[in-house]
C-alpha cells in the first residue's frame, strides 16, 4: 500500500508532500478533513507504527483546550480522540508498503525521502 493521510490545508504537509513528490510516485493522498480516517485505518495505522500515541498529536489546539496534557490517557484514549478530532492525528502519515512515516520532524522527512529514493 502507498497511502498518505494529510491535511490539505495544513503548510507543512504541502511542502512535504511537494518535497517527495508522493501523488507523482503513485502515492494515494487522503485529506483527513474532507475524508475523515475510518476505525480500520486507524487500527492499520496503529499496527505499524506501534500505538495510538505514536500516532497521536500533542500539538493540536484541542489538546489544552480538553485539558488533556493533565490526564493520563490510556490507548483506548488516544484512539478516541484521533477517531473523533482530525487534528489528533499527527501528520502527514505515510504508508509505503510495511513502514509507516508519522509527522513532520526532520529525521522522519528524511528517512521517508531516502526509502522513495531507494525504491526507484
């Protein structure tokens, strides 16, 4: 699968997007917006990147407006929030086959631009 969950809005999720090149590479774009993520592609997501917190953002607005940075949150939790608020998924994610990129630090960016690299 080559997949990639974004916000179409989102600044950082166009530079990268145009920095890889993913849609020319074949890539599937979902803007989680206006296509929400289902409960089958969370869970997918979640079973190669490890957990729902891996996937979880701490830099959404929400997240001190819910006060959540003073809860512990279980995965049951994070998987909630994700499902019921776009902006707790961090992104972009990217799926290329078995790996799974998650956000926007540099040291991600990186490793997903040398795995496309080395697919050509």
């Amino acid at each position: 699968m080559k997949k990639v969950y974004h916000l179409g809005n989102c600044t950082t999720c166009q530079a990268i997007l145009s920095e890889t090149g993913l849609a020319q590479k074949g890539f599937t774009l979902q803007d989680i917006k206006t296509d929400p993520i289902t409960p089958a592609q969370l869970d997918e997501m979640k079973g190669l990147a490890g957990s729902y917190e891996a996937l979880f953002s701490r830099r959404a607005l929400k997240y001190k407006a819910l006060g959540l940075k003073d809860k512990a949150l279980s995965e049951k939790d994070y998987r909630k929030y994700i499902l019921e608020e776009y902006t707790f998924l961090k992104r972009p994610v990217v799926i290329s086959g078995k790996q799974i990129f998650v956000g926007s630090e540099k040291k991600t960016v990186g490793e997903l631009k040398e795995k496309i690299e080395n697919s050509k």
